[in-house]
C-alpha cells in the first residue's frame, strides 16, 4: 500500500498532496493581488516553482495545468504572455483554461497542478 503525503496541512486542505510518485497542488494564486494579470500569473507561476521544489518535482515533470481567470477575454493573451516566458520548452503540459468567479474579485488567475515526482 503506497503512502500519502500531504503538505502545508489546514483545516479545510492541503496546500499539496503527493501519492503514487504523482504531486496534486492546491490552486496557487498570487501573493500581491495588486498586480495585474500578467503580474499575478509570474507570482502564482513562481508559487508552482517553490512548491514543485519543495516535494523534489520541477516544472518539467507537470502533467496537467488548469487556469482559471475571472474574465477569458479580457485577460488570456496576459496570463499567456507570463505562461510563455515560464514553461520549460519541449515540456509543456496539457492545459486547460477556463472561466470562473474566483474567490476574492481581486484574483486575476489561479492555477491548479498535478505533476509527476
């Protein structure tokens, strides 16, 4: 029976979860809800980095990406432009990206990942 790992523990979720070599995160958002789209996907981008790290993954082992953003149109070609800059060429993953009302107005993008260890 294999083990599950879970990290950064609260009372409603796990920030990550590791189980059969195969890393699920939370929904990473940005830190500094200030930013624009552009600035807050390099924050929540940088949040995977960290966190991919922290469990002995990268993003060159991420499986799928869902991006979430309050409004497609308005706001896909920045969240793209910062995607493009940070995504390891020859390794990019499925992705999908949707519309949603997220859980404060301010969020301008939230990313959830799962990825191989």
């Amino acid at each position: 029976m294999s083990s599950i790992q879970r990290y950064h523990v609260g009372p409603r979720m796990s920030e990550i979860v590791v189980h059969n070599n195969t890393v699920y995160m939370a929904g990473q958002i940005a830190e500094s809800l200030e930013k624009d789209t552009r600035g807050q996907t390099e924050e929540a981008l940088a949040a995977v980095d960290r966190m991919l790290a922290e469990v002995g993954s990268d993003k060159t082992k991420i499986l799928t990406v869902t991006i979430y953003l309050p409004d497609v149109m308005n706001e896909y070609d920045a969240m793209n432009a910062a995607w493009t800059e940070w995504v390891a060429p020859g390794h990019t993953p499925a992705r999908t990206t949707v519309e949603a009302r997220l859980a404060d107005p301010r969020y301008r993008v939230e990313l959830t990942v799962i990825a191989a260890l």
